[in-house]
C-alpha cells in the first residue's frame, strides 16, 4: 500500500484515560463522546469504553478508541492488558485533589512498564481536571508543568463539566500520534465545545456505548 492511500484511509487510535477514581476520568471521556455531564458520581469498575470520530488538519479523520479504566484497577491483574498497546494515555488528576496528583507517580510507572516490550510508545499528556472549581485548586500549576517537562508529557488542563478544553485535550493527542500540526488558530477554536461524528462499537464485551445519528454509525473492527 503506498503512503497516499495509507494517508486516505481512516485512522483508528486507542487512547486510555487513567488516574485516581473521582478524578473524573468518566466524565471526561462521556463529555467527549456525547457532550454531556453526569452530576452524581458512579465508580467506574473494571472498564468503560467509548468511541468517537473526529477530524484532524489536512481532512484527516480519526476514530478514537476511548478506554476509561476504573481507578480501583491500579494493583489489578488487567491493567497492564489494558494500557498495552494504547497509542495515546491521558493520566487524568483532580486539581482539588493533590492526592490525585501525587499518585500519578504510581500510575506513570505502571504505563511505562506496560509498554516496555510493545512497540508502540504513547504519547502520554497530563491532564488537570475540573478548572471549573479553579478557586478550590490544592495542585499549584508549576508543579504540573514540572511533571510535564520532567517526563515529556503534553500538559492539558480541562473542565469535564463545563467541556472547556476537552475536545483540544484530544486533538492534541490524536495529532501528536500522527505528527499534525496543529496551528495557534485550530487550538483557540478547539477550546470550546465542538461536535463530532460518534460512533457505535457493537461488541458483547463493551461496557458502554455511544449510540450515534444512523447517518454517523460505524463498525468498528
């Protein structure tokens, strides 16, 4: 197959969000694939699963594989299984919640000895959630970006209630995967809500789905 067509085709990225549990991992991802925000908080056991196409600079589109891995798993036989092979890793804190932070610590580890015999490495961005509440903030933003240029991350700061910045918090990572650019004027636009097609995954297996428009239902193998 030569790159042009490869470039045509759609791309698939798995992308696995993690961190404490009520750091909002779920609502994350929920804002993301359906616009919406739940106000009571359910833990998330085992694995929840989403996807959701976009479209990136240069018409490429892009179906993401969302993967919301309860906060309970982190000692877990299967999280090493869930993160192997994921493309892009989104390690998702409480910035009200500096324990949330401090343990991240734990969960990097645990991603980067995950992939140490896969040949895929993530892209992997640190993710502050809930900006909504920035007058209850317990994690000073210094010490983020630290975090960030001490590992290499992306550093993303988002509200899942509000969707401030989610879709820009994936954009960013599905483009990083793929080596796009993303200009100053795409990144300013992205900081709002913007819609997407989603998709439906139809597997026994799948936690959760998203039901889309039957114009936008795809398949995914």
């Amino acid at each position: 197959m030569s790159d042009s067509e490869e470039d045509g085709q759609e791309r698939q990225l798995k992308v696995v969000l993690i961190g404490d549990g009520a750091s909002g991992k779920t609502s994350l991802a929920t804002q993301f694939a359906q616009e919406a925000f739940g106000k009571q908080y359910k833990q998330t056991i085992g694995l929840d699963f989403f996807l959701k196409r976009i479209t990136l600079p240069g018409n490429q589109n892009v179906t993401l594989q969302v993967w919301d891995i309860g906060g309970q798993t982190i000692g877990g036989k299967m999280l090493d299984k869930y993160v192997y092979g994921a493309q892009g890793v989104l390690l998702v804190y409480d910035i009200t919640n500096s324990q949330s932070f401090e343990n991240l610590e734990d969960w990097y580890s645990m991603v980067k000895k995950a992939n140490q015999e896969s040949d895929i490495q993530p892209v992997i961005a640190l993710v502050g959630n809930k900006t909504d509440l920035e007058h209850m903030r317990m994690v000073k933003v210094d010490k983020h970006q630290r975090f960030c240029q001490e590992n290499g991350l992306i550093s993303q700061f988002v509200s899942a209630k509000t969707g401030d910045s989610v879709f820009l918090c994936f954009q960013r990572v599905s483009a990083e995967i793929l080596g796009i650019k993303l200009n100053k004027a795409e990144m300013e636009q992205s900081q709002r809500v913007v819609k997407a097609d989603i998709v439906n995954y139809s597997q026994e297996t799948v936690a959760r789905t998203v039901n889309p428009p039957r114009s936008s239902m795809c398949v995914v193998q």
